[in-house]
C-alpha cells in the first residue's frame, strides 16, 4: 500500500558556519599544514616585498640625487632675451656691460652671456686642406664670464679671459667632445682651428662642467670675436645668461636681474629661477616608477597565480574533507567562504611578511650606502592590503570549485 | 513511529551508459531500531547509503525522513536536514588527521553555529560516551584504528542525531577492535539511537535486530532466496 506524504512540511533549523568561527577554523587550516601555506605566501610576499622595496629605494634614490644636485640648482638662474628683433633681425637686449653689471649684484659669483652662431651647426676643420671632411659642431660666442658660470675645468691650457674679449682676439676653446672629433689632445702647442674659412687658436681644452654638459661638444669663441666676424645675437640664435650664485641667493638675484640688466625695459628679458626640489624629484620618480611598477606588478602577478595554483591544488587533496564537512552540514556557502578566508589570509601574511622584509631591506641598503632612509607610511601601512587583496582574487575560483564538492565524496576519499 | 520512509526510491545513473544503481526500494526504519543491511560489492549499498543520507539526490521514488519529505528540498535545506538529522560513522573514519580527537568530534557541531566552548564540551561528552575521554587532546593521527573509529562515532552522535548511518564501520579494523566499534554500537542502540549498518560481513550485520539484503539493487528480506 502506497503511503501518503505528509503535506505540511516540519520546519528544519538551519546549519551554518558562524562568522565567529570562519577565523579560527581557516587559521586551523592554514597551520596544521604550515610547509604548504609558507610556500603558498611565497608569491604574495615576494610581490608586495618587491613594491615596497622598489617604493622606497626609488624614493631614497630620488631624495639622493636631489640632494647631490641641489646645491648646483640652487645656485643657477638663466636669463633669456625674449625682446623685439630689430628690423635685421639682430635682438640684442642684453647690455655690452651686462657681465660686469650682473657680476656687480651681492651673492653673484659668476655670470656671462653666451649664444650659437647664426646658420646652426657649423663646419669646423684643423687644416685648410679640402681632402679632409669638416666637422659640423656647435659654435658658441661666448663671454669669459659665461665659461666661469659654466664651472669649466680645463685638462690643457686656458679658458680665453677678458683681455681676448677686449682685443677681439681669435681664440677658441674646446669642448673635450669637440677636441675629440676635430683629433685635438692638447691646446699646448696652441692648434689652430678653422671656422667659415678663418682660423682661430685653440688655447684651452674643457674636460669637465658643473653646469650644461652640452658644453663639451661645442667650440667657444670670444663674444666680441663673434659680433665682429658674425655680428648681434638673432631671433633664431638668442642670447642667453648664465648666472651662477652662493647658494640660498639664487632667487632674490633672481628678482633683481631684469631691472639690473635693462632698467628701462626689463621686460625684454625673462628670468628662470632655479627649479624646486620636488620638480626634480617628480621627474626621477617619473623615470623610474613605471619600470619598478611594471616589475612588483608581475611579481604580484605570479604570486597570485602561485596562490590560485596551489589553492587549486589544496582543493582537489581536499576533496574528501570538504565533502565530509558538507556531510557534517556545511553549505556549498561555508566552504566557498572558508577557501576564500583561507587565500585571503595566506595573501595578508603574506603582505605583512613582505612589508616587513622590504623594510629591512631598505634599512640595510640605507645604511650600507650611507643614504637617508625613506619610508613613507601610506606606503608602508597599505602594502599589506595589496597582499589580501590579491589573495582575495586568487582564491576566487579554488573556492567556487571547493564549493561545488558534493557532500557524496565524504564516501569516496 | 518511523523515522525512514522510503517508496520506490531509486538511482540511475544517466550515462552513457545508463545504469540503474539502486531500486525501487521501498524501506521503513522505526525509531529506536538496529538495521543491518547486507549485500555484496557492487549490490548498490553505498548507493543506499547516500540517498538515505542526503548526501546524494534520488532518480526516483519518495524519501521521508523524520517525517520530512526529502523530495524537491532545496539544496540548503538537504544539508540543514542532513547536519541535525543523521550522524555518519564512516570506513575510513573520515577524521582530520592534523586535528585532535576533541576537534574532530565537534566539528559535527560546527555547523551548528554553537560557541566554540560549548562544541568542545559536548564533543568531550561524546568522546566520554565511546570511552575515548582522555585522549580528547590526542592528535587523531596518533589514535589506533578502534580509537580513530571510536572518535568517529563520538563526532557522529555528538550533535544527538536521530539515525547513525555506519557505512562498514568495521572495514577497516582488525576482528577484535571491530568487536570493540560494535560494542560501542550496540550501546548507543541500547541507549536508543537508531543505527543503520550498511555492511558486507556477516558477523557485523549479525548484532542487528533486522537485517535485509541488497542484491543488484533491489532490497530483500534476510530469509529471501
């Protein structure tokens, strides 16, 4: 005889993994096999250690080289003839004077005006003999007070002075570049180079600059020289001033340089006060960050996978726990929340560990190299969460397919 | 008063090939009663097993279980039924080996969403039942066989199920720690646990008050041919 199915259905109180015990049941799990969640950290460590490391050694580096060049930034201010060409096409707003009058301002160490011949590159030689390819170099008028703002040092002979600038003499000085190219090696025996058919006499050879390395590649020639043979400045080869200072002066010289030069119209001229530090140290962030980035991102990346992997595999091992646990009265629910908490914590140790080794690491490459270190806590205090975060995304889908362990397998381990 | 109904239950396995695994079967388990259910490999007892533990879903046929009908439950309320209803005591014990005998026994209430205190009072109450008492701190892979299954049924009744459903409980043990695992068995039955044996052995179906016989999946009196 057939029974009949009762047709209220009795309540059942329902089973769930209580938010209270999600913690320390994942935490069980985690350190009852604790070979398998070191190695498992691994990758998450390795990834937010990277960014860490590569944060802060940039920003160390950064604050470094901003320190090596500051003095030398602090110290410089250019001044660009921006005025009216006159009807030639000559623009000449500097004064003739402008080197003594701007030498004559309190915290001014050097100054000098300089600007490239007309035409651009030009074709320099060491012989007048047309079988021999000229060189196409930069050639600059420049005034002793110019080359003295530069910082040049000379490896032979001299730098031309204000006795050549006064007699409008020929000389030249080279650049060690230039030197190199025209197969100069020493001004000693005063040589002689060619310029648009005239000769001028090598009488110093720049090894080193403080300031505008360019200037190693290029050929001087006295600023009087250069107007008598060339003539005035032009709207497409503007001159320009180099004006080095004692430090700390370099903005209130700044200030004063227009209406020192040019009282009666100091608009012809435009100041560039030395740049900040943080422009300079953007700027090297700029450079190096996305590289660094793009490496603790992969790195990150690989722990990731590393995570997902071995989750993965944690999940199949584990196939007949879970389907006890689902026996037991686990919800496909508790098991997706356990392997996820599980990944989440393994990428959060993971974080912190990493946090914590990149910032020794830090520590000892600021101490070994004499360097301040630098920490900056957002950095610092976030890291970990990248390590949960990516923990969170690699235990995704082990934890979907833990979920779907039917409780049936509690019989087939 | 029954606690299993079963009438026409069934499982196909849809293949390709099709295979029927078990049934019709129809079955009827009375409160407070022993069942043995014997049968050669391959007869679908495990099969049984499943279905009458919810751990798998029927092809076919009506299950009542404590009154409940079982079919068109949603999954969540299967697993609810499932947790609260039967205790499993497994061949293989089925224990977390890192975990200590205590743990293994309450995590039958795990699920419960009982405090962690309370689990671990109750699961020593178990383990004090199945004689097991002082060596709730054990590591279960420090445990004999007898212990371990010992520390198995513990979790089973731990949560104070209505059936125990022992799937060859003795398979794995040697003939005196299976004597041992059965005279605990026969305790709990005597303290009025119902107890479904799913066994191949003689000897272990032997301490039922009913047995019946699974052949190519259908279910038989113990005297039928």
């Amino acid at each position: 005889m057939r029974w009949k199915k009762p047709l209220v259905r009795p309540p059942v109180v329902r089973t769930r993994l209580a938010w209270r015990d999600l913690l320390p049941e994942s935490l069980n799990s985690l350190t009852v096999r604790p070979g398998r969640t070191v190695m498992t950290m691994l990758g998450t460590l390795l990834g937010v250690g990277a960014f860490v490391v590569v944060l802060g050694l940039t920003g160390m580096a950064a604050a470094q080289i901003t320190g090596t060049f500051s003095v030398l930034r602090a110290t410089e201010v250019t001044v660009d003839d921006v005025g009216p060409a006159s009807l030639d096409g000559t623009l000449a707003s500097f004064p003739a004077d402008a080197d003594q009058v701007v030498g004559s301002l309190r915290g001014v160490t050097a100054a000098g005006v300089s600007w490239p011949l007309p035409g651009g590159p030009a074709d320099v030689t060491t012989t007048l003999d047309p079988r021999v390819m000229p060189r196409q170099l930069g050639v600059y008028a420049a005034s002793p007070g110019y080359l003295e703002a530069l910082g040049a040092h000379t490896s032979s002979g001299t730098l031309f002075n204000r006795f050549d600038q006064a007699r409008e003499t020929r000389v030249a000085v080279l650049g060690k570049d230039a030197a190199a190219q025209l197969g100069v090696t020493s001004a000693a025996l005063r040589p002689t180079v060619f310029l648009h058919g005239a000769s001028y006499t090598v009488v110093g050879i720049i090894d080193d600059v403080k300031r505008q390395a360019g200037a190693l590649s290029a050929v001087f020639i006295p600023d009087t020289t250069a107007r008598a043979a060339h003539g005035q400045p032009s709207s497409t080869g503007a001159a320009a001033m180099l004006v080095a200072t004692e430090l700390g002066a370099a903005d209130q010289v700044a200030r004063q340089l227009p209406v020192a030069l040019r009282p009666d119209r100091p608009e012809l001229l435009r100041v560039n006060p030395p740049r900040t530090d943080r422009a300079v140290e953007e700027s090297v962030f700029a450079a190096l960050n996305p590289v660094f980035f793009s490496l603790s991102a992969l790195t990150l990346l690989i722990g990731g996978v590393g995570i997902a992997n071995t989750t993965l595999v944690a999940v199949v091992e584990r196939t007949g726990e879970i389907g006890l646990r689902r026996a037991l009265g686990a919800r496909p629910r508790d098991v997706y929340v356990q392997f996820l908490a599980e990944a989440i914590l393994v990428g959060t140790l993971g974080g912190l560990v990493g946090t914590a080794l990149a910032v020794a690491a830090i520590l000892c490459v600021a101490l070994l190299l004499q360097w301040t270190a630098i920490l900056d806590p957002a950095v610092t205090l976030t890291a970990p969460l990248i390590g949960t975060v990516t923990g969170a995304l690699a235990g995704l889908y082990p934890a979907i397919r833990a979920a779907r362990v039917p409780p049936l397998e509690a019989l087939h381990r | 008063m029954p606690v299993i109904q079963t009438q026409g239950l069934a499982k196909v396995h849809a293949g390709p090939p099709r295979v029927r695994a078990l049934g019709p079967v129809d079955l009827t388990v009375w409160a407070g009663e022993y069942l043995a259910v014997l049968g050669p490999s391959g007869s679908g007892k495990s099969t049984l097993l499943s279905l009458l533990g919810l751990l798998d879903v029927p092809s076919g046929g009506d299950y009542l279980l404590g009154g409940v009908d079982t079919g068109g439950l949603a999954e969540r309320e299967r697993t609810a039924l499932r947790g609260r209803r039967i205790g499993f005591v497994f061949q293989d014990f089925q224990l977390l080996k890192h975990y200590t005998a205590s743990e293994n026994a309450a995590l039958g209430l795990l699920y419960t969403r009982a405090r962690a205190s309370q689990r671990l009072s109750a699961a020593q109450a178990a383990l004090d039942r199945v004689g097991l008492g002082a060596k709730a701190d054990a590591l279960a892979s420090t445990l004999s066989g007898g212990e371990q299954q010992r520390v198995a049924i513990a979790r089973a009744l731990v949560g104070e199920p209505s059936i125990l459903l022992c799937d060859e409980p003795t398979g794995n043990l040697d003939s005196a720690t299976a004597s041992a695992v059965l005279d605990q068995i026969d305790e709990l039955h005597a303290q009025g646990v119902t107890v479904i044996v799913i066994t191949h052995d003689q000897a272990t179906a032997a301490r039922a008050e009913r047995r019946v016989i699974l052949r190519d999946g259908r279910l038989f009196p113990e005297a039928s041919p």
